[in-house]
C-alpha cells in the first residue's frame, strides 16, 4: 500500500511536493560552472499550498539575488538567471518586488555594480519566508508545524534606527545561541539554515541563510506553548524604549507603538 502523505502547511493530503527554498534560489550549472542544485529539500504539499506559489518563488528570487553583500554565487545568479527572468517580463517582475525603485551604479574590483535601492514588498517577502519556515520545519521536525510563526528579516535596512537596533540586537543574540548548532543544507554558498533547541517558553528558532550574506529568522511557537511569545516585543510594547544588552554591546529600541507626548 502506498503512503499518503500530508501535505508540509496543512492537513490535507499531498498530491505533489514542493522545493525549500524554491528551487530557483540555486544557480544553473549552465550558468556558474557547478551543480548547485544536487540534494535540494523538497516537502509534500497539498494542491492549494503548491500552486499558491509558484508565482511567489519567482518574486523572491528577484527580492534576494543580486542585495548587496550577497557572494559572488549569488551575483553571478543574478547577473544570469534572474536577469533573463527580469527582461523576459520587461522589468514588471521588478517593479512588483520593489516599489520607489532606483538604481544606483557603484564601482567595485570587478567594474561597476548595479545596486537597487528600493522599497521591497514587506508583506509578501514575510510570507514567503514563513512558507520556507514551514517546509524546512517539516523536513526538519518530521511534523507540521501547528502555531504561530514569526519572521524577522536580517537583511533589510530602513529608515528607522529603532527598528534597526531591534534586528541587529536580534542578529547577535541568535549568533552566539546558535554557535555551537550545526549547519544543514548541501549547498552551503546558496542556502542553510539552524535550529535552535526550545528555549523556557518553548519558542525555538530557525536561522536561514541565503548567498553567505541574507539572514532570514523565523521563531515558532507552537500552539500548545503559553505566551509569552517574543519575550523582546512584549517588553518594548509596554515601556517607550528598552536597551537589551548582548555582550557587551547595547540596543537601543523605541516602542513604535506609543505616540511620542508632546509639549503643547
Ligand atoms: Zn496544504
């Protein structure tokens, strides 16, 4: 008899799998020289959860080849395939991944670089992360996820010092928790990712890493667990500014929430 498996996001019966991180991520052989799509991580995935993205992971890779401090594998990847993919839809591709765009060219070693400077699409680059989450939880774990997930994109900068406090404090408490976990994925240059174990919440962490330079978080709370979930967020919601401290280094975090006073 033949096994019926469920599909990696919900409970209905899968009918085809899927790619984690979508298999347009890797480069071509064709193009950079070497096989980096050997092992990839496919999940099983129902009907619904596998056509609702086929046009995400094309988006995504757009949003992530070519961000500046990526490594050459993923430049080369974006001067190649996600360049063909761009003129082949005369730049909407683009537009739909970064609006208030502008392209800026800086001179580095091997000539100038094309740098796009732009507004990404937030919400859409959150769920598709927290798709990835949700299959690398289940390739992981051997179980679906049930719960809450959040993400925390490492990558981007904004405008808000706050909020860059608040993920570079992020950044350097999951480098020293996750020191010691190992790495998986079999194309380290392209894709990896960590867990960590359960902390006293229960919440753990997944850590992805994209072209040696994009860190993506994703923490899980499943549903069983109590809050408080996101200790950091409950704490700067009730105060107007909270410094957490890693090391020796210091966050400075304003509470966006809570309208400054001001003096009439
Ligand atoms: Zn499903």
């Amino acid at each position: 008899m033949q096994n019926i498996f469920k599909c990696y996001m919900c409970d209905r019966n899968a009918v085809s799998s899927e790619h984690v991180p979508p298999k347009n991520l890797f480069p071509e052989q064709k193009d950079v020289g070497k096989d980096y799509r050997q092992y990839l991580i496919t999940v099983p995935s129902c009907e619904i959860h596998n056509n609702h993205k086929s046009k995400d992971d094309e988006f995504l890779m757009v949003s992530l080849a070519g961000i500046f401090g990526n490594n050459s594998i993923g430049y080369l990847h974006k001067f190649t395939k996600v360049n063909r993919a761009i003129r082949r839809t005369s730049n909407r591709l683009l537009d739909k991944a970064f609006t208030k765009r502008k392209h800026y060219h800086l001179k580095s070693d091997n000539g100038f670089l094309e740098v796009i400077w732009g507004t990404p699409d937030h919400t859409r680059l959150i769920s598709c992360f927290e798709h990835i989450a949700y299959g690398l939880h289940y390739h992981h774990l051997k179980k679906c996820f049930k719960g809450k997930i959040k993400v925390l994109l490492g990558y981007l900068h904004s405008e808000d010092k706050s909020n860059n406090n608040f993920v570079q404090f992020i950044k350097h408490q999951a480098k020293i928790d996750l020191k010691d976990i190992p790495k998986y994925g079999a194309n380290e240059d392209v894709f990896y990712y960590q867990f960590s174990n359960p902390d006293n919440y229960g919440t753990y962490l997944v850590h992805m890493r994209f072209y040696g330079g994009i860190d993506v978080y994703g923490s899980f709370l499943p549903e069983d667990k109590q809050e408080p979930y996101d200790l950091g967020i409950a704490i700067a919601n009730a105060c107007d500014e909270v410094i957490f401290k890693v090391e020796d280094k210091e966050y400075r975090v304003k509470n966006a929430n809570k309208p400054l006073e001001r003096n009439i």
